[in-house]
C-alpha cells in the first residue's frame, strides 16, 4: 500500500479505498487480520486518527471486522458492496418516484452524480 501526498484524494481515502480493492479482488483474503491502526500508520507515515477513519469507513462498509483486542480482520460477506449499492438503488429508485420523476430524470441525477465522483 502507498500514500500519494500530492494526491487531492484525502490519505484516509486512499487507504480505505486500496484496502476495499484488495478485499474485493481476494488480494486480501477473508480472514486476514489487518495491522493495528498505530502500525499500519507508522508503516505509511500517517497519523492514527487517519488511519482510524478508514478502519471506521470500512467497517460501516462491511469490508472488515473490528473485535477490540481481537484486531480488525477482511470481513466474510461475499458481495456486501454490490449489496449495499443495490440497497441504496432501490431506496434512491424509491424516493424519486415518491417526488415525480421520471426514469430518465432519475438515471440523469445519477450519472451526474457518478461524473462527480469519478472524475
């Protein structure tokens, strides 16, 4: 894993999202006990509170498993961000029919949206 400093994507960002990508590929097999948020700091020159947000963001994602003493470990939940994304869709589905839009106003909102994100 490496830090990009002079990336304009926040460094808990880039670990959150190395760490999902390797857990979705099998890179980081289920199981796998993660180093502890002071070491794996230590390891990329960050501060622990970085390192803690993208733990904590990767826990509300599903990706990984924090059991106190026990550590954080690659959680075994099969496709929880398809799931999760699925969710999501039927809920943003959901809400823009209660407000009248149409299908392809709905879908415009998003790929907006995605460019944002995805630049």
């Amino acid at each position: 894993m490496a830090i990009d400093p002079h990336s304009s994507t926040p460094p808990y960002e880039q670990v959150r999202s190395q760490i999902a990508a390797q857990a979705r590929t099998g890179e980081l097999p289920i199981g796998l006990k993660l180093p502890t948020v002071r070491a794996l700091a230590e390891q990329l020159g960050l501060a622990a509170n970085t390192v803690a947000r993208a733990y904590r963001e990767l826990e509300a994602d599903g990706v990984v498993e924090t059991r106190g003493r026990a550590g954080t470990t690659i959680a075994p939940t099969g496709d929880t961000s398809h799931r999760l994304a699925a969710d999501a869709a039927t809920e943003y589905a959901a809400r823009t029919a209660r407000l009248g839009l149409s299908r392809d106003e709905a879908l415009a909102a998003v790929v907006t949206a995605l460019d944002a994100i995805h630049r």
